[in-house]
C-alpha cells in the first residue's frame, strides 16, 4: 500500500488545517488507515484512525478538536480536520494503514503550530 500525503506546513495557534492521505487502494480494503504524529525529542503517537469497522479512535489529547474521516467522492482518501491547533500540536504527521498485520506508512508532513 503506498500513502501520499497533503497538507501541513505553518499554521497559527486556532487555526484549522486539513490533512490529506491517498492511498493506492479503497480504503474499504485497508484493516485501518490514520495519523500517526511525531514531535521532536517525542515518540511516535497514533493521532487518529479509522477502523474497517468504521469505529475512529483519537488521541486523547486532540479529542473533540480533530475528526478523521473518508472523503465523500474519492473511495482511497481519508481527510484529517484539525482544529483549534495549538503549539503542542507541533509535529510530522504521518500518513499509515494497516493490512491484517502490516503497517505502511507515508511520508511525513510537519505541522508547525506558531504565531
């Protein structure tokens, strides 16, 4: 499975950006697809993922500010909304999905939350 993703780049504290991940496949055909983000001196976190049971699940430090979700028209797009962005929120976002148990990953994106 290959992950393209968009979005990112400078962003100021309460801004609202959105993340784009392609992927080479429906996403119906993926065990799962999300965010992981990884900020410096940090470990690789899970931001956001949507099941192939359609359950999401979110980190609960962007929990009602972020919403993972398919994009309406495209079968192999998935959207990351992120809202009400703030500093700690600063990282490289990384496009992943999983199939049975194989992890792929995209290519990161930073995010940089700063005035």
């Amino acid at each position: 499975v290959q992950l393209q993703a968009s979005g990112g780049g400078l962003v100021q504290p309460g801004g609202s950006p959105r993340l784009s991940c392609a992927a080479s496949r429906s996403v119906s055909s993926l065990n799962a697809i999300g965010w992981y983000r990884q900020a410096p001196g940090k470990e690789r976190e899970l931001v956001a993922a949507l099941r192939i049971t359609g359950r999401t699940d979110y980190a609960d430090s962007v929990k009602g500010r972020f919403t993972i979700f398919e994009d309406s028209t495209r079968n192999n797009m998935v959207h990351l909304q992120m809202n009400n962005l703030r500093p700690e929120d600063t990282a490289v976002y990384f496009c992943n999905a999983e199939v049975l148990i194989v992890m792929y990953w995209g290519h990161g994106t930073l995010v940089t939350v700063s005035s």
